[in-house]
C-alpha cells in the first residue's frame, strides 16, 4: 500500500484559463484588467469568466502590480467606524470599488488631527486612491499625495473651492438641511428650541443653520440652549441632562446627528418626558436604527450609500483618465423625514 502523502492540487494559471476558454493568454489578462489594455467582445468575455470560475482560479496580485504599476486598492478614511452612518458610506464605496477589480481598506480616525496626518504616511505607496471624511486635513495638506498621483475625494460639509489640484469634493448643503429642520420645528409651535452640537466635521455649517432658522423666524438665539460634544450617542445622553437642568427646559432640540439624538432620546425617557408631547426631536444622517427606535426618529437623510457609491464612481473617473484636470466639487440631496419623535 502507497502510503505517500498526496501531492497538493497544482494552482490554476492564466494559461490553464486560457486553454478551457479556447482564447490566448493575452486575452485573459485583458478581460482581468478590465479592458484596461485592451477591449474584449462581450461573447469572449463571457468564456473567460466561466473558465476562471470552473477552474477557481485567482489572479497573483503581486504579478498584477508589478505589471501595470497599480495596487488595485483604494482607502477609505472615516472619523467613526461605530457610526453607522459610515459602515453605510463606505458599502457604496465599496460596490464601485469591486466593479472595477479594486478592494478596499477601511481606516479609522476618531476625528483626531494626528490619526488623519498618520494616515498618509500609512496608506503611501499602497493604495490608487483615497475617498476620505476628514475633519481636520486641508486641501494644501492633502497635496503630497496628489503629487503621488493618488486619486483624493473628500465628503465635505459645505462647497469646496475648486482650484487647479485634481481634489474631487462631494458635499450635502448642511446649512440648509440644519435650518429646514429647525424651521420644521418652529412651524410645529415651538420657540425654544436647543440644538445638541458635535465637535469638528459638519458641526459649524450645522449650527450656522440651526440659527440661521431662529434669526428667520425672530427667535433670539440663547447659548444656554446651544451644547457642543462628542457624535457619540453617549455624548448626546450627558447633553441633554444637562439642559433639563437648567431652569427653563426647551420644548424642542435638534441634534447634529442620530446618534447625538438617540442618547438625547434615553435622557428624556429617564427623566419621565414624553416625546414629542414634552420636547420634540429631531437628528441628523436617517441611519437605519432611526426608523426602529420609540418612538421613531425625524431627521435628516443624506442617503450615505449613495453618497459612497458616487464618491467612488468619481474618483475612478479620476483613476481611467477621464475627469477634468482641476478639482471637482459636486452637491448631493438631502431631505427632511417626518417621524414620530417631532
């Protein structure tokens, strides 16, 4: 008896592909970059792809690197992965990314300015492209890896300065979602009315609208009603036991994200309020745990996965070859959705 141990199965090449396809090895590696090199007829395509799936056979990306000088990756930079907000981003990002045969690396900041610098030195000479939510880099201190031919799209939160660097910016008008909100809720009666804001990102454009909508309305604006923490839902909790101290509690708040509100919304069960009957309120982003909270969530969407899908789609404009030599800066929608909590 042959007690041998079994050879282990031979890995299947471009060449083994090509064979079961009936097509040259060139060809393979055209339909694997995409028609990047060259352009392959839908019927020839269709063949090479069966072949690589029967034979499950999976590209040597060191090769692939090597070759055309790519790394088939992109970088994700956000400030909290625990925000479902940008799990949600980063989904769309991600569904362009693997149409194009790149994958995706996801790096987490926490919002701190030395996390965001760190990133470059981390992510040099191993990625394409950058699609970042930066709260404290700027376009001057994004230019070196521009320089490295890295492709950068930022998702700002108010319009960008387009110049002559190739920095793609996409951005919601967050001054005008903050004051719709506010102005929903002085249409629904109320007059004072707090905002919970964060700190850094869309806190400035958002606070900006949150007054914005009081001046309109010729509503004084009281600090005592204005507190600045941290987007976390633990944030949003000490906010608002802080603000039911206070002699005079508001009738109403808006909050600078779901998370900020949703902890604003624990606060006031704790304290036996009923909402919206006692204090109205409304968040910021539509995640997906605002519609399932009691009671369900007002707040503003910005459709993040749009969001991701369309930041990818313009930085791989950038990568082919097609976007404009300058920067870009694009405007998405929004929209205000009516729930139970105002």
């Amino acid at each position: 008896m042959d007690d041998a141990p079994a050879r282990p199965k031979k890995r299947p090449t471009q060449l083994d592909v090509a064979r079961l396809a009936a097509v040259s090895q060139p060809v393979v590696s055209y339909v694997l970059n995409r028609d990047a090199i060259a352009p392959v007829a839908p019927e020839t395509r269709r063949r090479v792809i069966a072949a690589i799936e029967q034979l499950g056979y999976v590209p040597d990306q060191a090769a692939r690197t090597l070759r055309t000088r790519k790394t088939f990756t992109i970088a994700g930079i956000i400030p909290d992965i625990t925000n479902p907000f940008y799990p949600a981003f980063e989904r769309g990002v991600q569904d362009v990314a693997s149409s194009h045969g790149y994958d995706l690396i996801v790096y987490n900041t926490d919002g701190d300015a030395e996390k965001e610098a760190r990133f470059q030195r981390a992510v040099q000479g191993r990625v394409d492209g950058v699609i970042g939510v930066f709260f404290h880099l700027t376009a001057t201190e994004l230019r070196p890896l521009l320089e490295r031919r890295v492709a950068v799209v930022r998702l700002e939160a108010a319009p960008q300065e387009i110049g002559p660097l190739p920095l793609d910016n996409l951005y919601v008008d967050n001054v005008a979602a903050a004051r719709e909100a506010v102005a929903f809720l002085i249409g629904r009666g109320h007059r004072r009315i707090a905002m919970i804001a964060g700190r850094g990102g869309p806190r400035q454009p958002r606070v900006r609208g949150y007054r914005d909508a009081l001046a309109a309305h010729g509503i004084g604006f009281d600090p005592r009603l204005l507190r600045e923490t941290e987007f976390v839902e633990g944030g949003g909790y000490e906010a608002m036991r802080e603000l039911l101290s206070d002699h005079s509690r508001p009738s109403a708040v808006f909050a600078a994200n779901d998370l900020l509100a949703m902890g604003a919304l624990v606060a006031l069960r704790e304290a036996g309020l009923r909402v919206p009957a006692d204090v109205a309120v409304v968040g910021f982003d539509d995640i997906p745990a605002a519609r399932l909270v009691s009671p369900s969530l007002t707040t503003v969407a910005q459709f993040p996965q749009q969001l991701g899908r369309r930041a990818a789609e313009l930085l791989f404009s950038r990568l082919d070859g097609t976007a404009p030599e300058g920067g870009r800066c694009e405007e998405r929608p929004y929209e205000l959705v009516v729930r139970e909590s105002a």
